[in-house]
C-alpha cells in the first residue's frame, strides 16, 4: 500500500486542520478537518478490498529458437458476485511489465488479452505474476497485488548448419588404431521400466531388490562420442556489460547448439558439459537446449579467475573419459587455457577449440595436437568448422 502525493498531504493536512479548528474553536476548519480524516479511512477502506480474480496464463510455445514468436494469453476472470471491478494491470514478461486492460470487470465476468514475448536475446523469459493495482476514486491510495503463478519461455541460441561431425579415432578389436567403428553394444547403466522395453533387458536382481522393474541400458561403443565444454566464466568474455551478458558467449552457446544438434542428426552421442559445472546427456534434444537457454556467465573479472573451475572439470573429464572428440568452446579470456585443455589429449584423440572474439593469427591454429578455430560469431564458426578438410 502506499499514500499518493495527495494522500500525503491530505493525510499531513488533516491533524492540522482538526488542531487549529479545536483549538481556536472555527467550526469551519473542523469540518474540513473530519472530511480529510474521513476521505482517508474511505480511501483506506476502498482499496483494501480484495477483488477475486482467477487467472490462466497459457504460453505457445514455451520453447522457441532466438528470433522465433512466442505468445503469452492471459485469461482473468472476476468471481465475485456482488460487484465489477475497474482495476489496473500489469503483467511481468521478463524486465519489462505489460499492460493488460481490466476495465468494467463485470462480476462473473473474463477478459482476455495476449501479447509476445521477446525472443531476440537467449535465455529464459519468467512471465507473472499478475500485478493488480487498486486506487480509490479521490487517488490517495494505491494498493498492488499479485495473482497467478509464474510461467516461463526458454529461447534457445540460434543453431547454424553443420555439414560434418567428427568421428575421433577409435580402437578397433584387434588392437589397429583407425577411424572405423569395431565396438559392440555393452552395458552402461540401470533404469526403470518404460513400456515398450524387452522383457529380455530385465535385470531381475535388481528388480527383486528395489521392488520395480529395472533394465538395463546398452551403450554402442562402436560409435564415436562427442564432448562440447562450454566456458561459462565471466573471465573468459571481457566484452561482458554489467549485466554479464557478453556477444562472444551469446556466439559460443550457438556454437554448441548447433554442435549438438548436428550430432543428433548423425545419431551419434554427445554430452554438454559447462566449465563452472552443469552437463546435459541423453536422447532428447530437449535437456541440451534447456541448459544452453539457462547458461549464465559467473565468476571475478581480470587475470585468469575461475581457472580453479576449469582446472576441476578438466580433471572429471581427464578421470572420467567421457567421449572420443572434445570441442572447447571459450572467449577471447579463454585463450590462455588452451593449454589446460591439450592435456586432455592423452585421453580424447580428438580434440578441438573455439576460441570466439579472435581473428585469425591471434591464437595458434594447432597446440599440442589442439585444432583452433577463430571465429567472430556463431556463424564465422559454423564456417571454419565446414573449412576443415578431415576430421
């Protein structure tokens, strides 16, 4: 609740009018003095009553690529049954608030109205809660409410088309080292029964143990996997604003979007992996774009801060060998790590940096059996990649 300029100086004006009318006995000052106290009590009285509003938010969609539409449709209803309500709405669409009409509310009455949600930067979008706005008829008092729950709009990077995916080198069952897959379909972890699976993959120890259906989940080792690391510190980008949001890393999340889904498209397995923690495997789509929508930069400014991050998931990935390729993904602070990351080559065969925000000649192309693509943005990127001759 908060006292208008008016209702401030009403409220001020009236101990004073009713002091003086009392005091020096002028009738005329008391009268106005008790109808100040009282356009106040009313004031009081008007915006404190609650109007019983019901609110659906429906988003479509709810997930969308950078530049694609997404529409918010909000529905609110009035279900009091004794009065209308003219109110004053605004509905939170990320930083900016939308105005949403709701005059002559008729008791049992709705009102619709829709609006976009800006999708031209990445990330996620938090829609809601309603904010109501009542205000008595003398504009004294306002008094803001919310309604409704929270909806959100992920808006994922742009994706650029990727005409070849690497394969990484892998070993084949008599010990040659070459490019062609000789693996086999093996064990790699346990998972719940989902309709459709074969009876034949029950692991019924398991299943007498826990007492529910496990499976067993086969992983073809034949296949090449690829890991994306995506540098998310705040060190890494120095074109980042105050509000920590930088080009170069808005190029580097494209980057491994389109990484990504081009491996989906070969049907080859990929996990993402951030610096500062937070990886994405699996079979949807769906969980890679969420945590690329989610990405945020983190982390001190100058020298190299936030290296002890890296340095900890280089270990996890060096221990924990979790692909055939690994593609390093970082800004134009990340450049002095490239070395951290050709350590890695002992355990990936393949493995291959993005280094966002450079030119040509201003990182080494080759490391230690590193490949350094310098690219401006995302689409720079997606043609260095295709300039590749093998991979």
């Amino acid at each position: 609740m908060r006292l208008t300029s008016r209702g401030t100086g009403l409220s001020l004006a009236a101990p004073v009018l009713l002091a003086v009318g009392f005091g020096f006995q002028y009738a005329q000052l008391t009268v106005v003095g008790t109808a100040a106290v009282a356009a106040v009590l009313f004031a009081f009285a008007y915006v404190w009553w609650r109007p019983r509003l019901t609110v659906r938010r429906a988003v479509d969609p709810d997930r969308v690529m950078r530049g694609e539409s997404s529409t918010v449709t909000l529905t609110v209803g009035n279900s009091s049954r004794m009065r209308g309500a003219t109110l004053i709405a605004h509905d939170r669409c990320g930083p900016a608030a939308v105005p949403v009409p709701l005059l002559r509310l008729k008791a049992g009455g709705t009102t619709t109205a829709s609006y976009p949600v800006p999708t031209a930067r990445r990330g996620v979008v938090d829609i809601g809660p309603l904010r109501v706005v009542r205000r008595d008829p003398l504009g004294l008092l306002t008094l803001a409410r919310g309604y409704g729950g929270v909806s959100k709009v992920w808006v994922y990077p742009a994706v650029h088309h990727l005409s070849a995916v690497p394969t990484g080198v892998m070993r084949s069952l008599d010990g040659r080292v070459d490019r062609v897959p000789h693996g086999s379909i093996t064990f790699d972890t346990l998972r719940e029964y989902v309709v459709g699976d074969e009876l034949r993959h029950v692991h019924w120890r398991t299943t007498a143990r826990v007492g529910e259906l496990m499976v067993r989940e086969h992983l073809d080792t034949s296949l090449p996997r690829l890991v994306v690391l995506l540098d998310d510190r705040l060190a890494a980008y120095p074109d980042a604003d105050r509000a920590q949001a930088s080009e170069h890393f808005e190029s580097a999340c494209e980057a491994a979007a389109s990484i990504v889904m081009a491996a989906f498209r070969e049907e080859l397995p990929v996990t993402l992996r951030l610096a500062r923690g937070g990886h994405a495997a699996g079979k949807d789509t769906r969980t890679y774009l969420d945590l690329l929508a989610e990405a945020t930069l983190a982390g001190g400014t100058g020298g190299t801060p936030g290296s002890d991050h890296l340095d900890a998931t280089v270990a996890q990935l060096r221990t924990r060998r979790a692909g055939d390729t690994l593609v390093y993904l970082t800004g134009p602070g990340g450049v002095a790590d490239l070395g951290r990351i050709g350590t890695l080559r002992a355990a990936y065969p393949s493995l291959v940096a993005g280094a966002f925000g450079t030119a040509d000649g201003e990182v080494p192309t080759a490391l230690g059996g590193l490949q350094v693509l310098a690219a401006a943005d995302g689409a720079d990127f997606a043609a260095a990649w295709d300039g590749v001759g093998t991979w």
